[in-house]
C-alpha cells in the first residue's frame, strides 16, 4: 500500500491497473487504520482521477453481491452538494418506473444530508432491505428494485471506521453511485461538482457504460434544476459530448429555491405522494427534469424537450401515485 500512498502523495495519479491493485488492498481488509486514512486524504487532496475511479468501481463491484437484471437504469447520484434538497432522483426513479422503464435503483441512507434515498422510502413504506432474488423479482412485475448499499456492498465494512473519522467525503462517494450491484449499463447521475462531470464520463468509458447523463447545475445542485442551466456530459456509445440544459427555453416558471428544500423522511415522503397524487410545483417540475434524462438514456425519447414535456403531462395524471401504491403492497 505504501508505494501507492507514496505516489498519490507526490500529486501523480494511480493507473487503472494501480489503483485496482490499491482498492483490492482496501477491500479484502489488509490495509491499516493509518494507512486507510493517508489513501483517502491524500486522494482527496490530490483530486481523483478517472482511472483511479474506474479502479474502484471496478474491485467494489468484483466483491459485491449480485442482481441479475438487463436492460435497467439507475438514477444514484453522488449526494454531498449541501443543499439539502427534497429527494428529486428517488422521485425520478420512481416515476420512471410507472412510466414502464425498469429501474435498479442503488442508494444509502443519509449521510451528509437530512433523508437519503433509503429513509424516504421507508417512509414510503417500501422495503428497502430485500435480497437479489426479491429484487429480481420487483423488477420484473413493478419495474422498480432498491438496492440498499450496506446490504451489497459488505467490503466497505473495512474502510466505514475510517470514513467516519476522515468526515468528509472521499473517493468512496464518488464510486458508490457508479458500483450498482446490477451492474446497469444505463446511468443518470448528478455529481456535487462541475469538474467531475469530464472525470466521472471517462471513468465510466472504462468501465463499458453504454448511455449515461452525468449533470451538475449552475447553482450547485447535483440534479438538473428548474432554476438554473445545468451542465451535462453525456456518454453515448463510448462518445462523449457536452450538452446544456436551460430552463427558460423549456419555459419553466419556477423561481424560489426554497420550494425545493426538504427536511426528514416524512415530510420528504409526504412531498413526493402530493406531486404522485397530480400536484403542480417547483418540486413536479424538477422530478420531470430529471426523470426526462432517465427517458433519454433508457432509450424512449431522443429529443429531451419531448421527454420533459410526456413526464410532466404523466406526473399531472395521477398514474403515478397508483403505480407507487403497486410497488408498496408488493
């Protein structure tokens, strides 16, 4: 492990092979408490690379369990933009699902915010703790499957101590969305930062995605924004082009950042039902947004506009709810 702390800390980045090498260290529990903490800090201070991502996605997902799904997108994000907003890429997931698209959704409780993907749907009454068989099988009848991390991804146990006294966020926060146990070849994720849109669509060329949006906006939010443009790099095909999404010319009216703003599981769950059930707000407009990417990359719509505009019209139905309440009573 030491060669490795030793380059990272000389500001030069691990290849891919290298950083498989690290992570396999790290993950079989041979590394030290010491060594642990100077591998992640150091990185952080450093900045990942791609490669060294893709190393770690790559050894995560040799050693978690399996979910054996096709043809399945997920919608995990990083997490960690600080703003504490209502739980848009759940919501998204959930309404791509009635929308017939199948969803392997990956996700954790809260770790730097107030409800995480995990809390709000339990507060939703939806099990979160069902083994792959059960998924499998969630899928196949409701297009909607939950994987929660900790229960597929038993290596972290070797470096959470560590993680927990480092405080902040590492690399593990940026590999974490990208390690879904049913290894989807379709990906909307929102990163907490700008430069790592570049970084996370070569880390995922590496890793053999096939269509995936990675988006950050201009007001920090790790989701696409009803209030400002937001940033997309998208991996198509193993190319990689820049798109920029902008609500004023999709004519969205949404102007108060506070209405998305969210606080504990039930008043999270509570927001969700009341746009599920045909509310029209800043919170329907952003789970379109976002679930219109997942439209795209699963393949139902090329022109984002036209995708936006069939969620938006779905979500104001009332479908949705009926199709939540069929994911619940499962």
């Amino acid at each position: 492990m030491k060669q490795f702390i030793n380059k990272i800390g000389a500001k030069q980045d691990l290849t891919f092979s290298e950083s498989k090498e690290a992570f396999k260290i790290l993950m079989e529990g041979k590394a030290n408490d010491q060594e642990i903490f100077d591998f992640l800090t150091m990185l952080s201070n450093k900045g990942e690379s791609s490669d060294e991502i893709a190393g770690g996605v790559y050894v995560l997902r040799e050693k978690s369990k399996r979910v054996n799904v096709e043809d399945c997108i997920d919608t995990c994000g990083t997490g960690g933009d600080g703003m504490n907003t209502l739980n848009i890429s759940t919501a998204s997931a959930l309404l791509l699902a009635s929308m017939d698209i199948k969803v392997a959704k990956h996700g954790n409780k809260a770790v730097s915010s107030k409800c995480g993907s995990g809390d709000v749907l339990e507060a939703l009454d939806i099990n979160i703790n069902l083994d792959s068989n059960e998924i499998e099988q969630q899928i196949s009848k409701n297009n909607f499957g939950f994987m929660f991390a900790p229960n597929y991804h038993s290596a972290m146990k070797f470096v959470g101590p560590t993680r927990k006294k480092i405080g902040k966020r590492t690399i593990f926060n940026m590999i974490g969305p990208l390690s879904s146990p049913a290894l989807v070849k379709k990906q909307v994720i929102g990163v907490f930062d700008k430069t790592l849109l570049e970084i996370f669509a070569n880390a995922l060329k590496s890793l053999d995605i096939k269509f995936a949006w990675i988006v950050n906006s201009d007001d920090g939010l790790d989701e696409i924004s009803p209030y400002a443009k937001t940033n997309v790099m998208q991996l198509k095909n193993n190319e990689i082009t820049e798109i920029t999404i902008d609500p004023k010319k999709l004519k969205i009216n949404a102007d108060n950042f506070e209405n998305l703003i969210g606080q504990d599981a039930k008043f999270n769950a509570d927001k969700m039902l009341g746009i599920f059930k045909g509310e029209d707000n800043d919170f329907s407009k952003a789970v379109c947004l976002n679930a219109a990417a997942g439209l795209i990359v699963s393949g139902k719509y090329e022109n984002y506009e036209q995708a936006y505009n069939y969620a938006r019209d779905f979500i104001k139905s009332g479908a949705p709810y009926k199709h939540l309440v069929k994911i619940q009573n499962a």
